[in-house]
C-alpha cells in the first residue's frame, strides 16, 4: 500500500510516524513549503501525550517542551474562577505539554528522518488538484508533476485544496468576529511557574502560559495569546498567518492587565513579534472522504482555539487512521471505520468550541457577576465549575479515567 499525504505539518507527519510503526513505510509527505521550526506556544494534552509515547517519542517532548502543572481561570479583575491539575497531577499516566510549535515539529521531522529517511518528505511540493482511477489516485503537485497511491491523505490545513476539491462551494473559514495576536516573550514563570492561565472572558481575555523551563536568570519563553472582539460574525476572505502587526495596537486594546502575580503590560512590550490571527472554524461534514481520498486535522474539523485541542484532535486523528490502514482488509474498509470513529468525535469537539468549551465558565463569570465576586460560590452552584471541565474532557476525549483505561492504538510490525 502506497499512501500519499499532503502535509508536513503536525497531523500529516505524526501520520507517517504512525503508519511507520504499523509497518507501512511506503508512503510520501508532500509538503507546500519547507518543514520548519516556526510558530508560537500550543499545549498538547495527556490523550494526544500517550500517542507519541507509543511511537517512542516520550524524552524527546520532556526535553523540548513544560509539563504543564495546573489550568486556571480568572475573571477581568484577576479574580480566581476555577483551577484544576493538568497531566500527572491530575491522574493521568501522561503529562500535559506546553511547547512551542516549532518545537513539537522538529520532534516529529527528526523522527520521520531518522526512521524513514530523506527521500519520503518532499518540501516545495504543494498538491494543487487530485483524481481517481479505479483503485489508484493521482496527486496533481505544482510544477505539473504528478504522483500515484493508494490512499490521499489531505492534512493540508485549513485551507486545504482536498477539503475543496470535497465540498467545492464551501468558502472561506466562518469568522467569529474575534481577532487574537499571538507572541512569545522572556518572562518569569507566575503561580506553579507550570501554570496555564486565562483572563478576562472570550470578548476580551489573555491566555499566558510558559513553555520552556527558567534559564539561570529565572526566565522563560512565554506564550501570549491576547483576544477581543472586533467585528462581526462572517464568512472571512484568505489571510496568511505570518500577518504581523505593531504592538501599539494591542496596548490600545490591552493595556492595565497587571496583577499581583503577573504584568500582561510588560509581556506586551517584551515581545519581539507579534502576529494576528481571526479565530475560525468550519462547520462539521457530513463525510470526509471521497473515494481514496480523506481529510485529517485542520483540513478535516478545523476548530476555535478553546481547550487546547486543536493540535492534540489531529494527532488523534493520525493514529486512529494508521490503525485503520494497517489492519482493516481493505483500503475502502479502513477509510470507513477511521471516518466512523473520528468525524463524530471531532465534530462534537469544534460545536463544544463554539460554546466556549471548558472555558465556558468565564462567559457565566462575566454574564453573572461583571462587577467581580467576593466568593465565586455566590456565583456558580455548588458542582456546576467541576462539571463545565469534566463535560468538555469526557467530549474532547481526555477524562482521566477513561484515557488511562481504554486500549491502545498502537499496531506492532
């Protein structure tokens, strides 16, 4: 079996580690640019964690990211609304990762070279168009080459030319009129110094996180995400996400952030770069395949950036197809059961995102009490915070009890 996957990013690389390990190594990455070390900070949770350990690559994220320690929410004077343990604190066999993007890839480009070589991953080859022939499928790549297989896997991103080619009057990513600037900066670590933290509410809210361990002064890379509303629901026209912006206007939005145990006003300033995205999904398919084609990650459920999920859904995604490929009798076969087990799971995860996910209850914070609290029993009902985190858990598939105990994903040569 030859399968062709267009995409070198998270999901189509932690898919070609995948099929590796399930003894398919006949397989091609076509990546559109080159498979660098670029972006910002993104959590990969324990579901996701226990996946790239099976594919034996537990010390290499240890090295490279933050064993996040605790999640905790506050309102927009800073006051606490819900904390809770992540990864090994909170029960799970696997640790909770913070880590910066570039570093999560260059974890997984070192391993696909190492076990399946150079000649699999091919940069500067972007699938343009893809047709079919009884049980052969043809990539059209720039340049007029042209490439066959047995499967194409789109994890092309959100934009994705295969998702197009699926649902060709689909248009561009819905825009829910919320704009977010992302950056790193040096810092100092606040709260567990393993904290991730969130305030304000999805109008207006920080998210910061550190996703490197202190050097000897004390400081570590933190991530910012910054988020306000600025417009209005609708469909939003192509953006490239290299779009970086002057800090000034963020400090117009931002500025006054400042608590007792952190200074978003002076991550602001000590951040070298400052990049703006619009927070976007896509509505759930009702399929994703078309023949021998499917869709993976981003291309296939892109979602909001609420509960760190959106990464930790394509790894998911890629396991659960390899096991398909591997094992089912037929290529028809394994696209169907992949597709059975992860379209609905996913797409109940991108409509939980649009409800503020596990974040839903800074929405209630600010709708119940927009003055502040003096006790945030006054607020919510006794239970009603455990329950928001553990609904979204048992949804997005990281309840600690269900992950530890169900079977592995693994298929062994």
């Amino acid at each position: 079996m030859r399968v062709l996957i267009a995409g070198g990013g998270i999901g189509g690389l932690s898919l070609a580690l995948s099929l590796h390990a399930a003894g398919i190594d006949d397989l091609h990455v076509l990546e559109a640019g080159r498979v660098e070390e670029l972006g910002v900070g993104i959590n990969v949770l324990p579901h996701a964690v226990r996946e790239l350990s099976e594919l034996g690559l537990s010390g290499e994220l240890a090295a490279a990211g933050l064993a996040t320690s605790e999640f905790v929410m506050f309102n927009k004077h800073g006051q606490r609304i819900w904390g809770e343990p992540r990864g090994l604190a909170a029960g799970y066999r696997w640790p909770q990762y913070s880590i910066h993007r570039g570093r999560l890839l260059g974890v997984l480009q070192r391993a696909f070279l190492e076990r399946l070589g150079s000649g699999r991953l091919h940069p500067g080859h972007r699938v343009v168009s893809a047709s079919e022939d009884g049980s052969t499928v043809f990539a059209e790549l720039t340049g007029g080459a042209r490439v066959q297989g047995d499967v194409l896997v789109g994890a092309d991103g959100i934009h994705s030319v295969l998702r197009a080619r699926r649902c060709p009057g689909e248009g561009g990513p819905l825009w829910n009129g919320i704009t977010m600037w992302r950056a790193v900066a040096p810092g100092v670590p606040f709260l567990t110094g393993a904290s991730m933290v969130m305030i304000g509410y999805f109008g207006k809210r920080a998210v910061v996180y550190p996703i490197t361990r202190p050097d000897r002064d004390g400081r570590a890379l933190i991530n910012i995400v910054l988020e306000a509303t600025t417009g209005d629901s609708r469909p939003m026209p192509r953006q490239d996400w290299d779009h970086v912006v002057d800090p000034a206007e963020i400090r117009a939005l931002f500025s006054g952030m400042r608590f007792g145990w952190i200074d978003v006003d002076a991550l602001i300033d000590a951040a070298p770069r400052w990049w703006q995205y619009p927070m976007v999904d896509r509505d759930p398919l009702e399929q994703w395949r078309s023949g021998l084609i499917t869709l993976l990650g981003d291309a296939a459920h892109p979602m909001y950036p609420v509960g760190a999920n959106g990464a930790s859904q394509a790894i998911l995604d890629a396991r659960v197809l390899a096991r398909a490929l591997a094992l089912a009798p037929t290529v028809d076969e394994a696209l169907e059961r992949y597709e059975a087990e992860r379209r609905p799971a996913t797409a109940a995860v991108v409509l939980a995102n649009r409800a503020a996910g596990p974040e839903k209850c800074m929405e209630l914070a600010e709708a119940r009490a927009p003055a502040g609290f003096d006790r945030v029993e006054d607020v919510f009902a006794p239970g009603e915070l455990q329950e928001l985190s553990s609904r979204y858990q048992r949804t997005a598939g990281f309840d600690p009890a269900l992950l530890n105990g169900r079977p592995s994903l693994s298929v062994f040569r």
